[in-house]
C-alpha cells in the first residue's frame, strides 16, 4: 500500500511538473505580402485562431502539433503555410531539464516558444484575373448578428 501511495504521488508531481512548463497559448504575428488577408489558423484540422486582416497578432496553442496557417485575398491564390513546432523533436526529459535551468538562472519556470514571433507568407497574384483587380482591397466583414433578432 504504501508504495501505491507513492507511485501516485510521483505521477501526481511529474504531471505537475509538464503542466507548469507548457503555456496555453502564445502570440504570433501573421503577415502577407500583400497585406490584407484574411488567415485561419488550425491544428489537427480544427480552427484554432484567426488573423482577419495581415498583418495581425493572434494568441495560438502551443504544443508539437504543426500549425496550418491558410490565407486567403481578393485577386490573389490562395495560400497555406505548415509550421512545424520548434519543438517537436525535443523528448520530455530535455524541456523539463531546459525548464529547471531556466528556473536556476532566472528563477522563472519557463517552456521556450513553440513557434516563430512571426509568420510571413507570400501571396501569388490570380493569373486569371486582370491586372486592374489584383489590388482592390479586401471586403471588410460585415456584423450581422443585430439584424438576426
């Protein structure tokens, strides 16, 4: 018994531990050339986040999943951009073991960044369509939830 006790003790403070070194989220800056799309963010298939208008800064999950940054603009291809986690490669004992140096020299206990400060993506003109729409900016989303009641 006793060493049952123990075992849950341990496993209590190791998940502790991996909880207190992954933030949540953090920022990221999304930016277009041209400025102006509108990107969606997403992991595993799911819309994590969103930048209406390039550039932008939007808070994102942190963790090893890429993260899949799909832009889109009026006169332009649509464009994605797969970011691969900073840390994918990293194995549990070398971020617990970066963590505690950090605790050590700073006395912050804290996971570095899974991901770039900062995305830039590069759109392509739509070759089908003239010249004269390639720069008409974007249509700004509408609120249209007040008209539904």
């Amino acid at each position: 018994m006793p060493k049952l006790i123990l075992s849950y003790f341990v496993a209590a403070a190791a998940v502790g531990c991996a909880s207190v070194l992954e933030a949540p989220t953090e920022t990221i800056t999304i930016a277009t050339n041209p400025d102006g799309a509108d990107c969606k963010l997403s992991q595993n298939g799911e819309l994590v986040a969103r930048v209406a208008s390039t550039p932008g800064t939007t808070p994102a999950p942190t963790g090893s999943t890429p993260l899949v940054v799909d832009c889109t603009r009026n006169g332009y291809l649509p464009a994605r951009h797969v970011e691969n986690s900073l840390s994918a490669g990293e194995n549990e004992a070398a971020a617990l073991l970066s963590g505690l140096a950090a605790l050590a020299a700073t006395g912050k206990l804290e996971k570095p960044s899974d991901f770039p400060e900062r995305i830039d993506i590069e759109l392509e003109a739509d070759p089908k369509l003239p010249a004269s729409l390639k720069d008409v900016p974007p249509i700004a989303p509408v609120d249209v939830s007040p008209l539904a009641q």
